[in-house]
C-alpha cells in the first residue's frame, strides 16, 4: 500500500503508455460484441466490459508485442481476444460461484439470469476464437487453445478440489493456472509469437505471466487471512467460511497432527462451522508457520517472473512488466 | 413411420458404410475427453457421449470428405470436433432450460450440478478447438468458428424471442440456424474443404447441411401439434405449454385477427394458460391452414437439401444422404 501513494502505479505507467493500442483493443472490442440479431448480447457484455476492470491481460499482449518489436496490426486482435475469453470466464464463473456481485457492481446472472451468462459466455468465447482465427497464425490458436482447455480444467479441478483435504500443493498450482496463470501466461505468449520474437524470449514471456499469474493468486489468498479488510475489500476469513482450500490451509494441513485433521475435515471438508472456528483457524495457520511460508511462495513466484524478464531486450516496456511483478506482491511486502 | 419398417434406416446405412471411420472418432473422442487432473470431466460426458445418441453430425463430417474422395487423417478429428461442440451445447442448453432429461435418461446437471455441466462444456469446447487446431486449415478453423458464433447467438436470440409475438419467420429461422442448422452445415463444408473439393461442391455441401438442419428442426416444431405421441415420445401441445414460438404459431399469429392476437399474448407472452386453450390453439392453426404451410415448408426445405446434392458427384454416399433428406421429412409425408 505504500508503493500506491509512492508514485503512479505501475500498471497506470504501462496503460499510459500503451494508450494508443488500448484504444485500438477497445474499438474492436466493441465493434466485436455486438450482435445484429441478439440485442440481449451487447447488454451483458456492456455491463461486464463497461465496468472498468483495468485490462492487465490485454495490455500483457500489447506489451509483449511491443517489447519484441512487433509493428503489425495482430496484436490489437489478440489483445481483445484475451479480453473476451477472459470476460467469458467471468460470466460463467458468476454462473457456478452464484456470485452477486463482481468489480463492486450486481453481477450479469442476477441482472438477467443463469441463461444469459452461459449463452453470452459462449458467444464471446466463439467470438474470441474469430479473432484469433483472422491473425492466420496456427501458432497462437495452438496456444490459446491449450490455455483455454486448461482453463476450464483447472475450474473443474477445483470444483472436486477445493473441499477435499487430499488437495496438495501441486493440484492447489494446477488450479491456479487454470484460475488465472494460464491466461497471463497466453497473453504475454502470444505478443512474442506474433512479433516474431526468437524462441527463448517467447519461453522468457510464458514464463513471466506465468510466474506472474501464480504470484497474483497466492497473494489473494494470503490476503484472505492476514489482509487489511479495508486496503482488500475482502473480511479475513472469507475462504475460510466458503471452505475454500488455499494454500496457507493445504500448508497447515500437511503439517497437522490428528486431532488438527480432524478440525480441517468438520471445518471444510463437511462444512459444520461453529463460532470460534476460524480464530482457531488462524491458530494453527501461526503454529505451523503456514502464512509466512505461503508469503515466502508469492516473492518466490514474483522473483522468478523477473528473472525471465532478464531474458528480454532491454526496453522501458520491460521494466513496468519487473514494476508490475514487484507490485502484485507489494501488499504482501 | 411407414419408412422404418420398410428397409434399414438410411443414417443406419451410412454408419454401416462409415464404421471405420466412425470407430476412429469414438476411439479420438474418449481419448480427447480424458483429463488427467479432473475425473468429473470424462464421468459427466461419458454420461452424455456413451448415451447413444445417433451421432449423425460426425457422419455427416465423414460421408463429406469421402464423397469429396478425401484419403487423409483429419476428417476424423473434424468429426470428433462437430460432435464435441454438439456434446457442449447440449450441456449449456440442459442448464438453460433447466431440463431433467435428455435421451431418456437424467441430465448432467441432475445427476451432477449445473457448476459440472457448465464448466464441462466449456472443456469439451475447448479441446474442439484443440482437434480443428491440429488439421492446420485455417479455412477450417474460420468455418467452425463462425457456426459456434452463430449457434450462440441463435441461442440468445432465441431466450428473447420465443416469447415475443413480434418473431417473424425470418427471426425464426435465425433461430433455427442456432439450434440445429448451423452445425448441420459446418459438418457437412468442413468435411468439404479438408478434401480440397471445388468451390462449387464445399458450397453445396454447405447449402445441403443448411437445408437439411432447417427441415429437421421444422419436422419437430410441426409434429410438437400433429405428432403421435408414440412414434414422437412428445406430448402434442409441449411447446405451447412451455410457451415457445415456434413456425406453426408464428404463421397463425400472422394471420390473426385483434381477438386472436390477445389469446396468443395471453397465453404465449404472458403465460397465464387456463383449461382449453390448447385445443383453442390447435383450432386457430387449423383455421389459418398453420399446420399445412409448415409441412410445406418442411417438405420444402428437404427439397432444397436434395437438389444441392445434385452439384456433387455421382456416389453410394450422395445416394444415402438423398435418402436421408427423405427420411427427415417421411414422419410427415
């Protein structure tokens, strides 16, 4: 939170910079939501891409393309397709969570129905597809389709694994690129891709949003049980009460003994919370160390996407992308 | 009805003719529906894969390409594709209609939850778009992308039109191209291109799919208020209790006087149906010849579907696709 009031953020500083192509992204954007026929469609998709979410995957693709000296018109395509999978996962996602609210407003399922968001969802994930197809590049609809399959995987892995005490570290990081790493790391991807850009960088820029990706969700996570509820938005112990499990609970279970177990199984695995339970919660999190190592996890994971960034040309684009990876684990600093 | 007793059916005689190829694509979508990670994914679409549906798209996908004298390996991961998009739609339309079953048995989002059947169906898009990836036609990705665009749409047209009395025909169709047609016609164009056939024969492939999906669908709209219970397994009047609009209504709504106008408000956009007015409506449709227009539309469309298939080669294979443009239109005939 100190680094906020420092100077303007560093997603702020790549936005900036990036402005033309933004603008681009939004143009097509629009133009590309639209429907003829079903006036339903732009209503939904307006509510959503309207809401003024800061476009951090987009951008990821436009500052890709530009580090790797890209001077086509593609990646504007791919940036908005990144966007549209992106805003169809969040339709859906409201659909299976049975959200109410999403970016502080009422969410598209409740403002129209269940229907609609499934149906938008799935106009917006062909619409995608569209616009990847236009590039001519089998090379990037090779990797966004992979990121879209994993994706969905991870969600459906997260359904079964979220309330089962079996869940380790390595399923919790296979949830967590379907979740958010496996788009992240699409998006810097393919902005090497179609630039053009040697092998190496191209692997330099998947390692990065992913890296990047990871970093982003362990802090959320972190963030849930030793946040500042008004720097968060989010009251400690939220995933605590939808018995969620995140990596500061998968790392205290794996230490605990069985009397511990067996309050992690009446807690989350069955769901019979009682007045009391996540202080003690957050006891065993203490004992075991589990915040400080999960806080350890997201530096490490922030580390590693600036060491790819290494890999890259030297360029002012590059170091708002190492800003940007210091400043996911500011909060947590 | 009178058909089936007379000989093998035509679709079980190209299956017959194409069970080779068809045994390639049940053995690629079981390996393709796989999920190392998510055992929910290959649990909810088996249940819907191994329920036997008739698997008529992929055949259509298969009996194109080797019409067109194709003799490489991507038709069956066309077909495979085809039938994964259809297995996707049919998980997102059970959750949209909140529909307990499907071929006879309980949906996925019974016997599961709507999450499962959500989140599946986008995998299964997915890993569509994964296959149609590997065949490395861009044309090919461009038509399947375009259908799952329209296929969407038309779905969320279709939420806001069913109830409306202003669906005209030509809205109707667009509908109809949505549910049904639109992948018809992917499956047939694709199978097509992937042989490198002339322009001409891609294009009448297309319009043969089209025409045929179009027949189809109109059949079932029509025998919803004609059929026979037995041969149909629907109730006659379904879909005028569910109050959807479909073309015999659309053509009585045309025709209707200001007092016929306010039974079908009442009863279709507002819903409040009371004893009698289903027999109420069949005598409106008969009144205005309703029943008789749409079968000649059917029969029409089926007609269409023939004589497309006249711009192709003579072949065993045309032969039964004839056949099966009959047979679509013979419960009426």
């Amino acid at each position: 939170m100190g680094l906020d009031q420092l100077a303007v953020r560093p997603h702020e500083r790549l936005a900036a910079y990036l402005a033309d192509g933004m603008a681009a992204v939004n143009v097509l954007i629009r133009e590309r939501m639209a429907s003829e026929h079903a006036p339903r469609i732009p209503e939904v998709t307006a509510h959503l891409v309207e809401a003024g979410g800061k476009r951090l995957r987009p951008m990821l693709t436009l500052a890709a393309a530009d580090l790797c000296g890209y001077d086509g018109p593609y990646h504007i395509h791919l940036a908005a397709t990144v966007e549209f999978i992106h805003t169809a996962t969040l339709l859906h996602d409201d659909v299976v969570d049975e959200s109410a609210q999403r970016r502080g407003r009422p969410t598209a399922n409740l403002l129209w129905d269940n229907k609609s968001s499934v149906l938008v969802g799935d106009y917006l994930f062909s619409r995608a597809f569209q616009l990847m197809v236009e590039t001519g590049s089998l090379r990037v609809l090779d990797i966004l389709s992979n990121a879209s399959a994993t994706i969905a995987e991870g969600e459906v892995l997260q359904l079964t694994a979220a309330q089962d005490l079996r869940t380790d570290e390595a399923i919790y990081l296979q949830v967590v690129r379907g979740k958010t790493a496996a788009l992240f790391s699409a998006a810097t991807e393919v902005g090497g891709v179609i630039a053009g850009a040697p092998e190496e960088q191209v692997r330099a820029l998947f390692d990065y949003g992913d890296a990047l990706g990871i970093a982003f969700q362990i802090v959320d996570d972190l963030l849930d049980y030793s946040g500042d509820v008004t720097a968060t938005g989010k009251n400690v112990g939220d995933d605590f009460r939808e018995r969620k499990l995140t990596l500061p609970v998968i790392k205290a279970v794996a230490k605990s003994d069985a009397e511990e177990r067996a309050f992690w199984s009446r807690t989350i695995e069955k769901g019979r919370q009682q007045e009391g339970d996540l202080e003690h919660a957050m006891a065993l999190l203490r004992r075991h160390g589990a915040l400080e190592a999960t806080r350890a996890e997201a530096l490490a994971w922030a580390a590693k996407a600036k060491a790819a960034l290494e890999l890259l040309p030297a360029h002012e684009v590059r170091d708002m992308l190492r800003d940007i990876a210091d400043y996911v684990v500011a909060r947590i600093s």
